[in-house]
C-alpha cells in the first residue's frame, strides 16, 4: 500500500449524514493468510482483504517465506504457495506486529520446524505467546526460547485434547492451523469464540480440512496429511463498523453502515439501546437516526465475544464522554488500554483512571486540540472526538490508525466530515 500521512486535521461539529461499507475485518484477514502456509503447492484466494498496513506487513512476511501473492481485484488476492517455503520468520517483519505469531503454528505443521523471534506490536499492554507455545508442545513440538527467539520441532505434530487456560484468539487460530496437518483428532476446548475463529474455521474447511466448531467452546479438527487449494472472504470488520456508528452519534449524524453482520456486534448494540441511542437493525446493515441528544451513562466490563469487545472500548468511551451522567468502564483485557484518556482530557473531556477502571463524567462538549494516537483504537477514538469537537482538532502518530482502518479520510469525507491528511 501506498505511504500515508501522519497527521490528520479535524474541522470538527459537523454531523455525519450518509451511507459507508464496512471494510474486511482486519482480525479476521491476518489468521486466514497465514493459513495459505499450510498448501504445498496450492492456491489460497480471498476476497474482501483490507487495504492496511497489518495487511501490507502479513504479505510481506509471507512473501518472505516464499509465498507468492497476486492482486486479481480491489481487495481480492491469490496465495500462491510453492512445495518448499522457508521456516524462518524475519525479526524485521515479526517485531512490527503481535498477529506475526500466527504463522507458527502452520509453519511448524508443514515443514517440522519453525523459526520465530517473539512478536512486537501496539502498546496496549503485555501479550505473550505462552498459550500458544504450551498448546503446540502438547501436539508433540519440542520448543526453546533463545534470546528472544522460538525454536520449534516436531516431525509429526499429533491430535490432542488441549483445554485453553484463557479464550486467546491468537492461540486458538494458531493451534486451529496446526491441527490442521496433525496426526489424529484434535479437540481444542475453551476456545475464543469471536468471529474471526468462524472465519477461520471456514477458511480451513475450504482448504479439505474436517472441522467442526460445537459452539460450546470447542473445536474438534480431523488431522489430513494435505491440504487443498481454497477460495473463501473475509468477515466484515465489526470494529470498523462500530467507529462510524459511534462517530455519527457523537456528531449527531444520520447513517448507514452497510456490509455488516449485526450479530457480531450485539453486545455494543445492547448498550447504545441502554444509552438511548436511535438506530434500525437490518439482516446487513445498521442506520443511525440523527435525534441530537446526548446518550445517558452506561457501565460495562469488556470481556471476550460475546461480551464487549476490548477494540471497542476506547471509541465507546470517547461516546461516553459526552452522555449524561457518569459512566464506568472496567477493563479486563489489555491492561494498558487507558492510554488514550489522557489525550481525551484535553480536549475537554472529564476522565478518571482508577485501576482497571475509568470513571467518565460525561460534559456537554469537546474542544480542538493538539492530540497524539497512542495506539491503532485510541487513534480511532481521538479522531471520533474531534469530529465532535469545536475547533480545530489534529491527530498526530496516525501510522497506528492506517494499521486498522481502509481509507478512514476518504469515507468520513464522504459523510461531510472537514477531515485533511498533512505531513
């Protein structure tokens, strides 16, 4: 993808009117790539594959590996993998993002052997990969960290039963992909149950691979000796969606958010109904109605799906910070996540840090400001923000916000919003 700029200048106070399409979902593009690397010799095509700096490093490490990708339309791809690949993941690329972890379960299934240096990513707190690795030796690999580098063995990975100590998405996708190529059944119990594993799961599936999600928590995967070339598309980004329906409440705004699965998005969904949000559900699409009040306070506690999703809890708290009332937000998962509320209070907002927790005292309204995203979802909520802000609002450090959201300018400027990119 082409270099964007770092900083984006908000005219804020102007509602939002009209109709977008929701994007793939990031977090359900990554896993799905790097399953192509279970192919020998084969062809994985997806469509529906965001245009994003995640994306653009995934295909640059899969390229790495020897994969060979082809663009056959906007957001369409092939992934065409060779009967030899490399089992040595670049630190260059892995230390540039955490999803960079998934291509070890697939490498260590198809070539015995895995090199991995552990992954970097945003600062929204520590995510270590043990639940993977732990999974993995229960398969049969035999595993060394070495200087911050995995070293994994195993000449046939084998079926197990394996109980996740937590619902991690990455160690489900990541043990869901070698499991794939194992000897034997694998059951896989206390699994995430986020949209991205069905995604997956359905990927998998296209690719020959018996695969049954129960829906209790558990997947079970019948073991092949070969994969097949596949064809699937990538989910919609529920998170994606719910930035511009939260931007258009803030601002007052009358939208469409098309390509969507509301289910996905049930939990936000509740919670705005609590606020006293206007808005229509369809099979595909969700409209907000422009009525100009403000939310009341909610309180929530993120959790895995189908609780409240963490990626949305800076967004919802910027939405917040507008309601009347005082709302209170635990968070559960990341726990560096409140980074952002600095940034909001100074743009007037009234935020409290407390632990785990953010005590938000709703205020009538937001002023421009100088502000810096600290991370790819706090870029998205400083953003919201300023849209609803008087004055003039720049967002700095928006190399985080081009990791998640396609085009993010051109769509608001297609729903009204003063938005410029500047060096």
């Amino acid at each position: 993808m082409a270099e964007l700029k770092n900083i984006m200048r908000i005219d804020g106070g102007v509602p939002l009117n009209g109709s977008i399409k929701a994007q793939g979902a990031k977090n359900a593009a990554l896993p799905v790539m790097a399953a192509c690397l279970l192919l020998k010799g084969g062809t994985l095509t997806l469509d529906n594959v965001p245009d994003l700096y995640d994306i653009n490093t995934m295909r640059e490490l899969l390229k790495s590996l020897g994969v060979n990708i082809k663009d056959l339309a906007a957001n369409k791809i092939a992934l065409e993998v060779p009967e030899d690949i490399k089992y040595e993941a670049p630190e260059s690329l892995v230390r540039k993002m955490r999803a960079s972890s998934l291509v070890l379960g697939p490498l260590l299934a198809r070539c015995g052997k895995a090199v991995m240096p552990l992954p970097g990513g945003c600062s929204i707190g520590s995510r270590p990969i043990d639940l993977h690795l732990k999974g993995l030796v229960q398969m049969g690999a035999k595993i060394e960290i070495r200087s911050g580098v995995v070293y994994a063995k195993a000449d046939k990975l084998r079926g197990r039963r394996i109980y996740l100590d937590f619902p991690s998405v990455g160690a489900t996708e990541n043990l869901m992909m070698a499991a794939a190529l194992a000897h034997g059944e694998t059951i896989i119990e206390n699994i995430a149950r986020e949209p991205e594993i069905d995604n997956l799961a359905s990927v998998l599936g296209s690719m020959g691979v018996p695969i049954d999600l129960e829906g209790t928590g558990c997947v079970r995967i019948k073991g092949i000796d070969e994969v097949s070339s596949g064809c699937d598309s990538v989910i919609p980004d529920r998170i994606e969606a719910c930035t511009y329906i939260l931007a258009g409440i803030m601002t007052g705004g009358h939208i469409t958010v098309n390509n969507i699965i509301p289910d996905h998005i049930d939990s936000i969904l509740a919670k705005l109904e609590e606020a006293g949000a206007n808005f229509s559900v369809s099979k595909d699409s969700i409209t907000l109605f422009n009525n100009n009040k403000r939310l009341h306070a909610v309180s929530f506690r993120t959790m895995p799906f189908p609780g409240f999703p963490t990626d949305a809890q800076p967004q919802m708290a910027a939405a917040l910070s507008l309601a009347k009332g005082v709302s209170l937000i635990e968070e559960s998962v990341f726990q560096a996540r409140f980074l952002y509320t600095d940034e909001l209070n100074k743009m007037g907002a009234d935020i409290k840090i407390k632990g785990d927790t953010a005590i938000i005292n709703g205020v009538e309204e937001l002023h421009g400001a100088d502000v810096k995203a600290t991370d790819l979802r706090a870029g998205a909520a400083l953003i919201m923000a300023g849209l609803a802000a008087k004055g003039i609002t720049q967002v700095s450090d928006m190399v985080h916000v081009w990791r998640g959201y396609e085009a993010i300018d051109a769509k608001l400027k297609s729903l009204g919003a003063r938005v410029e990119l500047l060096d």
